[in-house]
C-alpha cells in the first residue's frame, strides 16, 4: 500500500467538497418508474458534463498552478478547460490517438490546447507527464492524484447524504479516481454501504489487479466506454480501492449500449461510460436501495449543441 493510500481519508472528502462548491452543482439524485428502485445520481448535468469537473477543481484550486499538463480521454480534459476561464490557468491535454474527435473539439473551443499522442492510456500518461517536466507546468491527471481522488468522493458524499438509507452504490471504474473516492466517503459511515465498482470486460484493470495483490498493465483495447479504457490502476487509487470495494463486475459493449438506451428512454442522457454502473446493476439484479452514478453525458451529440 503505498503512502498517499494511506494518508486520504474521508476528511480529505470533506474538505473537497467546500473548495469546490463554488464551481460545481450539486447534482440530483433522480428516479425512473421504468427502472424501479433504482437511483441515479445524475453526474451528466454537472458542469462541463460529467463527474470529473470535481476533482479538477479540488486540484487545480488547491495547487494554484497557472500552467497545467494533463492527460485525458476527453470528459477530464473538458473540465479543466472549462475552469482554466474562470481560474485565468493555461492548460494543455494530451490525448492518445483513439480518444474522441469530438470531446478534442470541446477542449479546443474552451481554449485549451491538444496534444495528441500514438498508442493507448498508458502511453498517453507517459507523454504527459514528460511534457510537464519540459515545460515545468504543473501535471494533473485524470484519476491517479490525491487531490483529484478526494474530488471525486465528492459524488459519493452527496449520495450518501441525500440518500443516507442506500445499501449499494454502483461506480463506473476507468482511472479509478471515483471508485476510490466513493469508496473514502463510504469509509466514514458507521452502516454497510456496499460497493460495486464496475469494468468494461474488455480491460478488466482492476479485478486482474486485486487477483494479482499488485497493480498491473492491460494492452490498450477499444471499448466503446471511451472514457474508461485505463489500463492500469493508479498508485493512489489502487491500496484505497482493494482495502474498500466490496465486488468488482465485468460489463458487455453490448450491455452499455442497452444501458444507454434504457436511460435515454428514461429521460437521462447519458454517454457510454455514463451506463456502465447501470449496466452492472441490471446483471447482477440489484436489490434494496441502489444508487447508479451516470458519471457523464458528453455524447457526441450533446457536445455539438455546445
């Protein structure tokens, strides 16, 4: 376990969830009759789409770097483009060579420069981090950082507090960052809140992961989850996630799409990767009180309305 696993804690929750709340919405927990018993804690009305807004603004806020590296699928990327305006911050993102065309169109339009790179996540992160070091910005990743970890419990926070009597939480797992930031926000309560983080069977990080005792690498795959195809656990979210998740699942392309579809009927419109944990609850037929994270709506159509 490394140290900065065991140093956040749900105080580190707390803490991020006053330095934000200027800049983020505190975003509903909705139901559907079509989708009994179920609750989704709707991520993709947040600002700049999804859920990852909260943990950029937890880091960038709390470091106060005015020139930030980062690598991104996309939903990352937007969200420190979009606060870059408001925090007068040059940004750069550095995608890999399959990331969405559309969600570089976004990071452009908020004013943030692209950067993009051959090869998956892993390699995406390498270059990353190596811009930062030539340029000496400041380098903020997608999942794998202490403060973007304790932005993200953020969303789990919220449920537990608007929801206090839920048993499960479904959470979507890519980088990790907001599977162990749920799970610290879980740690705090007395009661046994279950949960469930939930992977595309393709690049299964995590369950390999824990089986291993050590995180490991997958090759690069191309899940239609965008925005998780993280290929291995970070060294910041790893410890927290192995001592807290109570299972890990394994989800179909298939069973995202129809998990799309069931939530687009349901009024809720959200990405492929904003499915996910809808996808995992519906195989594993959830029972009592179960909260679903659509953890972002930045389809491609809702990015050209923008």
């Amino acid at each position: 376990m490394t140290a900065a696993g065991v140093r956040l804690g749900p105080a580190d929750v707390l803490s991020a969830a006053e330095r934000i709340a200027p800049h983020v919405r505190r975003t509903p927990l909705l139901r559907s009759a079509a989708l009994p018993g179920l609750l989704f804690k709707a991520e993709h009305l947040q600002r700049s789409g999804s859920f990852k807004l909260r943990g950029a603004a937890n880091a960038m806020l709390a470091l106060g770097a005015r020139e930030i590296v980062t690598g991104s699928s996309g939903n990352h990327g937007i969200a420190v483009a979009a606060l870059s305006r408001t925090l007068g911050v040059r940004v750069t993102v550095v995608m890999a060579a399959g990331a969405s065309e559309a969600k570089e169109h976004a990071i452009r339009r908020l004013g943030g420069q692209v950067v993009r790179v051959p090869g998956g996540v892993a390699e995406r992160e390498r270059c990353a981090q190596e811009l930062a070091v030539r340029t000496g910005a400041e380098f903020i990743p997608s999942s794998d950082h202490e403060l973007v970890v304790a932005g993200q419990g953020t969303v789990g926070l919220e449920i537990l507090q608007d929801a206090p009597e839920t048993d499960t939480i479904y959470v979507p797992a890519g980088g990790g960052g907001l599977l162990a930031g749920v799970c610290l926000a879980a740690a705090r309560l007395p009661g046994p809140v279950r949960i469930v983080g939930v992977e595309p069977d393709r690049v299964p990080r995590y369950a390999r992961s824990i089986a291993a005792g050590r995180p490991v690498e997958l090759p690069p795959c191309d899940t239609v989850a965008d925005g998780l195809r993280g290929q291995r656990p970070g060294e910041v979210t790893f410890p927290i996630v192995r001592r807290r998740v109570d299972a890990l699942i394994a989800v179909s392309d298939e069973a995202v799409v129809r998990a799309m579809e069931l939530l687009r009927r349901a009024g809720i419109e959200a990405e492929p990767s904003g499915s996910v944990a809808l996808a995992g609850a519906l195989q594993t037929e959830a029972t009592g009180t179960a909260a679903v994270i659509v953890s972002g709506g930045n389809t491609t159509a809702a990015l050209a309305a923008h």
